[in-house]
C-alpha cells in the first residue's frame, strides 16, 4: 500500500514539475498581453496592444529621422533637469540600453576569480575606470539568481577572464537560474 502512495506522490511532484513553470509562463505573458491590450482602450481583443507595438515602432522611426533628433535632444535634456525623474529615466534608459541598444553591456560574459576554490560569472559592464583614477580595475556586474537585481564590483584585470563559446545570453539563464539552467557551448 504504502508503495502506490509513494508512485502517486512522485506522479504527482513530476506533474507538478512540469506544469508549474508552463502555468507561470503562460500566466505573466497573459498578463503582459492584457496590460499592453488596455493601455489603448479599443473593444476588439488584440487591437489594443497591435496599436501600441505600431506606435512604439512609429516613435522609433520618428527617432531615427535627422530632423527629429533635435526635439529628442531637447525633451531629454528637459528630463535631466528634473532631480529624481533624472534618476529614474536614466536609470531605466541605461537598462534598456544595455539589453537593446547599440551599446549592449551584458555580451561579455566572464569568469571572476574571487578565491583560490571559488569564482563567479558575471558581465564587464565598463572596461574604463579612468575616471575613478582605476584603470587597473573593470567594473563587472553580477545577477542574483531568481531575481531582477545584482550587484556590480569593481575587479582587477588580471582576475577576470573572457568567457569564449558561450553565449552571454545562456550565461544569465545559468546565473538567474540558479545555476540550474545548462551552459550550452557554441
């Protein structure tokens, strides 16, 4: 008796194993598309967030045109005059910037030595620490796994070493995950 109730538990847990991230997934893209869908109030599913991916590429367009720059420069220098919505709007402009912009920050991944025994992985995030009067250190950025934050430390050259046949995408699933995530090599 005792053995089929330990089957269904472990029927159970691999159930559990599976649905859980899929019951997840579909549920934070759900609730991604119905934010994105009512920011523009339109009766018909789906129009709402057609139109909001259609002004985000109009305003992106917009941008890249030589006459528009200047208002761009103007409205962010407006921006920066404002103290704390300075912080924020750089703050997340730098963010996006590094994930999507030209300058992407996290395609460096590297291995850190901190001990003897131990490392951690991380991303160069600034290679020129001149203005610190450092350029013998390299600011890295670290993620915590399971969660949207990390940590950024000021490393000497010599301990940090290019990660090659990896991408730096696998790099921050490994690292988000936990170390969960398999490093797959390219």
């Amino acid at each position: 008796m005792a053995f089929t109730y330990r089957r269904i538990f472990s029927y159970f847990l691999r159930g559990l194993l599976f649905l859980t991230p899929l019951a997840v997934t579909v549920y934070v893209v759900y609730a991604i598309f119905i934010f994105l869908d009512n920011l523009i109030p339109v009766p018909i599913p789906g129009i709402g967030i057609l139109m909001v991916l259609a002004l985000i590429t109009f305003v992106g367009y917009f941008a890249s045109l030589f006459f528009a720059k200047p208002f761009f420069d103007w409205f962010e220098r407006g921006v920066f005059k404002i103290p704390l919505v300075n912080l924020l709007y750089t703050s997340i402009k730098d963010l996006m910037g590094a994930f999507v912009g030209d300058k992407k920050k996290f395609s460096a991944p590297v291995i850190v030595e901190i001990s003897d025994s131990m490392a951690r992985l991380g991303f160069i995030t600034q290679e020129d620490l001149n203005i610190i009067e450092r350029p013998d250190l390299v600011a890295v950025y670290f993620p915590h796994s399971y969660n949207v934050s990390g940590n950024v430390f000021l490393v000497k050259r010599e301990k940090v070493k290019s990660l090659t046949g990896v991408k730096s995408s696998d790099v921050m699933k490994f690292m988000v995950s936990g170390g969960v995530s398999p490093l797959l090599e390219h």
